[in-house]
C-alpha cells in the first residue's frame, strides 16, 4: 500500500513538472518572437550621432524654434535630442555638453552647431557660421572656427571661449564679451528673421 502511494504521489509530481516545463518553454517561445512579429524584442537604444554637417537648409526660421531667454535653439536630429538641448539651456550644468546636432542662434545672420566629438575637440566640437537670410532662404558665408567674424567684428571663437564651463554657450554672467545691443533689439532682429515670411 505505501508503495502504491508513493508511486502515485512519483506520478502527480512528474505531470505536474512536465506541465511547469512545457509552459515556460512555450512563455520563452512565444516571448523570443520572429523579428517580423515585433512583440517581445527590446531594440538597445540607438548610437549617439557621429556627426551633424549643417547645410543650408538646416537654417531656417528661427521664430519657430524654442526660444531660452534670448537665444534660440533647436536639434536637428530628433525630438528627443532638442528636448535635451532644450532643458540644457534651461538649467545649464557646468561641464555638460549639448548633444550633437545641436543649433544655436541668437542673430538670424549667425550660428553656432554641435558636431561630432572629433570635429574640434578644443572648442568642444562647435562649428560657427556667418549666414545670408532672405525670404529664400539661407546661404552659408563663412562656417568653421577661426574665420568666422559676428556683426560686431568680433571672432565666434574668441567670444564663446570664455563660456567653456557651459559649453562654449555665452549669456550674461559667463566671461563672454557683452553685446552692445539690448534684450529688445535682440527679439527685433528675431522678429525680422526674413525666413519668417513676413
């Protein structure tokens, strides 16, 4: 008698983990997924951009950008990446940098763009631009580092070295030469952006 028991209690144990096992393989299958199906496969998040070379078109008007206190800024590259670059100028950290693909502008004629991290690492990968606007749109004059001159004769680089800790991004209180123009003439020339149709 006993041994019939046990041979009982052998086989309710053995279908119950034959069940255990055919559920968890079957839970795996259904989990690991064919590619076509897309349920159950987690995609790494995707590689930082190895660069961003502005053309033109990148350039357009600036009113429809986000704006953070004067400047203007925007990403190119993604949504997330602006929202990033965005909150960065909010709350600026020292040390932090702005994600590649980012542009700057302050003047519609002027900009400054995040590159990738071996475009100019002394300068924390910032490439400056001296720009044409009309109603047609942009063309890029000058683009680079040394050679790129603002309105007010000044060279982008000899500027915004002063704001290294923020990355390179001048504003009031951070070593940059200050403008001689006031906040309003600054959202006047915003205003004027001719890419702004009107």
């Amino acid at each position: 008698m006993p041994e019939r028991i046990d041979r009982g209690r052998r086989g309710t144990y053995g279908a119950f983990a034959l069940a255990v096992v055919v559920a968890l393989s079957s839970a795996s299958w259904l989990g690991c997924g064919s590619s076509d199906s897309g349920s159950g496969s987690v995609e790494p998040p995707p590689a930082p951009p190895a660069d961003f070379e502005a053309t033109a078109a990148d350039f357009d008007c600036i009113l429809s950008w986000p704006r953070v206190r004067n400047i203007r800024i925007t990403n190119k590259l993604s949504a997330d990446a602006e929202a990033e670059a965005v909150a960065l100028a909010q709350n600026p950290e020292r040390g932090k940098q702005f994600p590649v693909g980012t542009i700057v502008q302050l003047f519609p004629g002027e900009a400054m763009v995040k590159r990738g991290p071996d475009y100019d690492p002394d300068n924390n990968n910032w490439e400056y631009f001296e720009l044409r606007t009309s109603a047609a749109g942009t063309e890029i004059n000058v683009r680079g580092r040394d050679d790129v001159i603002n309105m007010f004769g000044a060279q982008c680089f000899g500027c915004h070295v002063a704001a290294r800790d923020f990355d390179f991004l001048c504003e009031k209180n951070r070593g940059c030469i200050g403008l001689p123009v006031t906040d309003e003439v600054i959202t006047a020339l915003q205003n004027g952006d001719p890419r702004c149709g009107g």
